[in-house]
C-alpha cells in the first residue's frame, strides 16, 4: 500500500507507517515490528521500479519481426542493431582520483568540470557480437546517413536488416531516397517506446558501466578516445548476445503487465 495522499509521502519507511498506525488507528506498533513484517514479508518499500507499456497499435507485428530477425535470422543475411547514445558528457573531477588499493577503493570527488559532449553512433552485429562505432559532435539526419553507410559497407554483397528505433532522423528524404538505391538493405523498426528490442541498447548499458561512467575526461577528445579504444577491445573478444525470448513469451508478459495495471487502478477507483 502506497502512503495515503494526505500524508504528503511518496514513499513509507518503518518509522513513518508506525507513526501512522498510531494516529489513524490508535495502536502503538514499533518500527521495529513494521520492519520484521516488511522482511519476512520480502517488502521493501525503499526500492523502486520503472515500467513502460508501449501504445504502438503494431506491437505486436514489431516485437514478431525483430523476435524473429534474432531467433531465426533469413539465410547468409546480416542484422545489424543500430542506435546514437547521445549527449555522452566528458566530465572531469576537480582534484585528482586517488586509486584501488589494498582495502580501499577507489576515490574521487563529488564535483566535477564539464568539458563537452559527443553522440555515440553504434552498429553492432548481432551474428558476431562486433560494434563499428563513431562519435559526432550533432545527431541528425545527415550525420546518421553516413554513419550507416560505413556501417554497411563490409556486406555489400549480402542481403542487411537494421533494427533501430522510429528517432525522425532515421527516416529523412535523404534516408528514404538511399534505401530507394539499396533494395537489399530492409529496416525493421521497434515498437515506439520498447527500444529495449533493440540489442545495441544492451552494448549501450556495458560501455557506460564499463568506461563511461567512472571515467575522468580532461576534454571531449579524451573521451572519444577512451570510447574507440573500448570499441577495439570490445571486437577483439566480441560474442554475440543470447537472445532467449521468444515473442509469444514477451507478449504474454506484456499482457500480464496489462491485466495489473488495470487491476491497481480498478482498485485505486474504489
């Protein structure tokens, strides 16, 4: 049960709905007793999730395709998973990081110095697990075109599927005129709001935990260096992602996430 409105909490901890209990029934209950509820219960009010149920009228046919481009790719054909990860910061500490050592971790200070920032451009293979890479100071439609046509220049002679999002830039005249050109290269768009399809998303959440985030970048060039040489290092051991999901599996959990949602506010309008 969330706090009431009229308490102005957005969350409970053990204090605050014992002290409730106590006014609203009249009962003295303990923190301490709230808390032991709360953990044989497995309740644990202070963490929260996020959710996000797409409304694309095509979800389904969208999540069937790209489902099936990882599952069961067409014969000799590439799929590629291209995104931009963008507004990447190169943020500098204002004194030095002091470094691991035996028993102490790593330092740092809570400030830091923005130097600027770049956009990631990133296909990764999805049959070999290898991402080509650029960064561009801007992200738009031009930039994007020629960032795919490198990322599609070593299949020229095979039949490439790209999944990536519906971002406006990725369907300019100048885009649609180049597919036009080049019938054997098919976009598979996601469902809007589910680029969690896309497997570049994946590559995105271990170069950002891997070297973006605890990184030091005394300028913009320094950043885009680090992130080339992560690139390189990436491709020299690079496997592809395991996709299990099916996407009967994936629709039948999205209609579960339906069904509670329309339970929680069937109640909340009682």
């Amino acid at each position: 049960m969330s706090p009431p409105a009229k308490t102005g909490l957005s969350q409970w901890s053990s204090r605050a709905m014992a002290a409730f209990i106590q006014r609203s029934e009249g009962v003295y209950v303990s923190h301490h007793y709230v808390a032991k509820l709360w953990r044989e219960n497995g309740l644990k009010p202070h963490r929260a999730g996020t959710f996000k149920v797409s409304k694309d009228p095509a979800f389904a046919e969208k999540v069937a395709d790209i489902v099936g481009l990882y599952l069961d790719p067409p014969g000799g054909a590439v799929v590629l998973s291209l995104d931009e990860k963008t507004q990447i910061q190169a943020l500098d500490r204002t004194q030095p990081v002091l470094p691991i050592t035996f028993d102490v971790t790593e330092k740092r200070t809570h400030d830091y110095l923005r130097h600027g920032t770049t956009n990631l451009f990133a296909a990764l293979n999805v049959g070999t697990g290898e991402v080509f890479g650029e960064c561009k100071s801007t992200r738009d439609g031009d930039n994007f075109l020629a960032f795919l046509k490198k990322a599609v220049k070593p299949y020229v002679d095979k039949e490439i599927h790209v999944v990536l999002d519906n971002l406006s830039t990725h369907t300019t005249p100048d885009v649609c005129a180049w597919l036009e050109k080049n019938p054997h290269i098919h976009f598979h768009f996601t469902p809007v709001g589910s680029s969690w399809l896309n497997q570049i998303e994946t590559w995105f959440g271990i170069i950002t935990r891997q070297s973006i985030r605890r990184g030091t970048f005394s300028s913009v060039k320094v950043l885009i260096k680090q992130i080339r040489d992560y690139i390189t290092h990436w491709n020299n051991s690079a496997k592809p992602f395991v996709w299990t999901a099916t996407a009967n599996e994936i629709l039948a959990k999205v209609r579960l996430v339906e069904a509670n949602i329309k339970k929680l506010v069937d109640n909340n309008a009682k």
